[in-house]
C-alpha cells in the first residue's frame, strides 16, 4: 500500500473540472442541458458535432456520444437522418419545467431550511437585482 | 487477423543487451480508440511505440500492425500509420510551405491541402520559417502536417512534453476535431495523465517492461471502486486492504482508498463511492519499490 497526497480532485486548468462523484457524460449532459436552457443552440437548430464537442470539453468521443445519446432519450435532441442532431421543437419548455420540479424538489427545501435558519423573510429578499 | 484491430501484440518482448526493455505484453487496439501509454520514465514507452514502427526488434512475441509486420513491411506501414517520435524536431532553416511541398513529394497519402486547412487552425503561416516559431506553434504545425496523411493510426511519443498548458490544449483539441473519426486511432504515452484522461477510451499502463494494466476507461470505472472517506474511520478502510490510500483535496471528505474489486459491503458503507482517478491508479499500479516506504 502507498500512501501519497493527491491533487487530482483540485481540478486543472487545462480543462473543465469533472466532479468524480457522477459519469463525466452525466456531466457533460448536464452541461449541455443547461446551454440548451439558454437557448444555445435555439430549437430547431442543429446541434454542435460530436468532435466539435469532443474537442471543446476535451473529452473522448465516445464520451460526448452517451451525453448526446441522454439528451435524446429525454426527447431533447431528434436524429435527423443524415443531417445529424437537432434541438427539438418544445426542448426549452421541457427543460424548464423539469429544472422547475428539481428544484422545488430538492433545492428548494434545503434553501428554505438555511434561510429559516439565518432568520431571513421573504420581505428581505429583493427581487430587482439593482434595486 | 481481426480486420477491426490496428494493433495486436502478443508476448512481445524487446531486449537491451541483457535489460529486458519490453517483457510478455500482450494487448490489442481497435479502429477508433483514444488510447494512453502511461508509465514512468524507462518504462518502455519509447520502446514499445518504436516497435510498432519497425524501429526496435522484437526478441520474442508477435506484432502485427495494421496487419503488417513492421520490420518487414516498415515501407508499407508508415503510408498507413503516422508516428511523431519523442525527439522530433522540424528544420530550422526552412518555411512551414517548404514542409507541406517536401512532405507531398514524400508521402503517398499526403494532402497539402489538407496540411494547410489545419494549420489554418494554428496561429502558424505557411510562410513561417521553423525558427521564428514558438515550441507551443512548432508541435502544432508538426501536427497538422502528420494529420495531414491519411492514415489510420497516430503514434505519438510525450508529443506535448515542454508545452505551456495553452499549448497543449490546442494540440488535443485539433488531434481529437480533426483527426479522431470513430475508424482511426490514436495511441499516445505522456507524463500529464490527468489532463489527458479524458480524452482516453483506453490505457496501456507500463512498469518497468512489464504491462500492468491494459483496459478501457469504462472497465476501469467498473473495476476500479474509489471510496472517499472520513480521517475518523482511515483505520478500517486500511484493514480492507486497498491499493491506494490518498488525501484529498477541499471539498471533499479528505482521504480516499482505491480498491481492485468492490471491497466488502460494510466497507463502501464508511464512505461514498466515486470514480476513479488514472493518476491513483497508476501511482497504485506502478510505484517504485525505493519510493515505496511512507506510511499515514
């Protein structure tokens, strides 16, 4: 046995930080699933190729390809044959709601434990950012 | 010979006088894999990437790349596979467009066109003289000229060895847009094990001319169980005999144990599960035995 000390879960700059709890292509469709959010790529556009990604986020192609793969199977993304992957139509919307339901689910609850527990009401919180 | 395979290698072995360089590797690579070579210096990296080149002689053990033998059809080979060796160096007199002209008069496979496309990518112009460029700007344009062949497997030896982190990002990001099509491989040894693991569907692991560890990166997470844990129960991790204990870093639970197999189930319940690190793995797999004595 060896006992060292090790920086790998410290990250590198060299690329993006992999949390080592979850699948890097979890991750990585998580990510994705957040751009999409955004609108980038917008519904109906294509989606970038898988070694324009792979090269983006340094990963493994095969890698990106379960990402995409995930995106797909939560009706994300459609296979348009020969033309590759595109943002479906209604992507925004479902994404949406399910984040919704994520958080209220589980952020929610613990958000509301620690502002209990900092004694911070609803009257306290603004919600214009420069007001 | 399996048409899918690019590389396969049985029980080969390569000698140094009487130093066994290379000792009983056996492993195999298919078409469209990212493979590492990862091992410590003398561990036969070098060797073993020359061989398949044709380079080294086997003294025992077959080899067959892209179903050649590569002493015999060393010709034939290197039209079908590119090899940047460790000590590569482009000359210094000439320009980048002289390369690109020597390189189409040279290589069968070769396409300038495609040379120039990539080093579009570059900040590299073909009217560059090798000289005027940077070490980062001098591996790139070494790179778009070999990823220029059309080849089927890409042998580099440390290909970013004394590169700034910049540099050796934009090295991987144009291997893996511009050369990795899901038919063609690359196989690659380095030191920078935790940059490049991603990037990896598989690893060759070398320890002193002996083959550790051959595996894909997915067998690994499977095999491999990484179990991050508390400082309050280090003594019964330690008793369940991991490879590998470590620390580490903020955010985490500040020390972590690496088993071979799933260790028994009252063990993984004193931490949490997590994916393995090559870094751990191959500090695990390939120490010295001098480097071997420290202890918590």
């Amino acid at each position: 046995m060896v006992c060292y000390l090790s920086n790998t879960p410290l990250g590198h700059p060299m690329q993006q930080t992999w949390d080592q709890r979850l699948p890097i292509y979890q991750q990585l469709a998580d990510l994705l699933a957040a751009r999409l959010l955004d609108g980038d790529p917008p519904e109906g556009d294509a989606m970038p190729s898988v070694r324009a990604l792979a090269g983006r986020y340094l990963l493994n192609p095969l890698t990106v390809n379960r990402a995409l793969q995930a995106l797909g199977d939560a009706g994300l993304l459609e296979n348009r044959r020969g033309l590759g992957l595109y943002v479906m139509p209604g992507a925004r919307a479902r994404l949406r709601a399910s984040e919704r339901e994520r958080f209220l689910a589980t952020e929610w609850p613990r958000l509301r434990a620690h502002l209990r527990r900092l004694d911070i009401g609803p009257e306290q919180l603004r919600w214009e950012e420069n007001a | 010979m399996d048409a899918n395979l690019l590389v396969e290698a049985r029980s080969l072995g390569v000698r140094y006088g009487a130093k066994r360089a290379l000792d009983d590797v056996s492993f195999t690579i298919p078409k469209g894999r990212v493979v590492g070579l990862l091992g410590h210096n003398g561990a036969g990296k070098t060797t073993l990437l020359k061989a398949l080149v044709g380079l080294v002689k086997p003294a025992q053990g077959e080899l067959a790349v892209l179903g050649m033998n590569p002493l015999r059809d060393r010709v034939d080979l290197l039209e079908q596979a590119c090899y940047i060796p460790d000590v590569a160096i482009l000359p210094r007199w000439a320009r980048v467009a002289d390369l690109i002209g020597l390189m189409s008069g040279l290589h069968p496979r070769f396409s300038a066109a495609r040379a120039r496309e990539l080093l579009r990518r570059t900040s590299v112009d073909p009217a560059d003289k090798v000289k005027s460029l940077s070490k980062g700007m001098v591996v790139q344009a070494h790179l778009a000229l070999v990823a220029a062949i059309d080849a089927r497997l890409m042998i580099l030896d440390e290909p970013t060895l004394g590169l700034d982190v910049l540099s050796r990002k934009a090295f991987y990001e144009m291997l893996i847009d511009e050369w990795c099509d899901g038919e063609r491989s690359v196989l690659v040894s380095t030191h920078q094990v935790e940059e490049i693991e991603a990037l990896l569907s598989d690893v060759l692991m070398l320890n002193e001319g002996k083959l550790v560890l051959s595996i894909s990166l997915e067998d690994m997470d499977r095999r491999f169980v990484a179990l991050s844990h508390d400082a309050s129960v280090a003594e019964q991790v330690a008793a369940a005999h991991p490879l590998l204990r470590y620390r580490t870093g903020p955010g985490t639970a500040g020390n972590a144990a690496l088993f071979d197999g799933a260790p028994a189930e009252q063990v993984m319940r004193l931490g949490q599960r997590v994916r393995p690190s090559l870094v751990d793995l191959f500090v695990a797999l390939t120490r010295r035995p001098e480097l071997d004595r420290t202890q918590f």
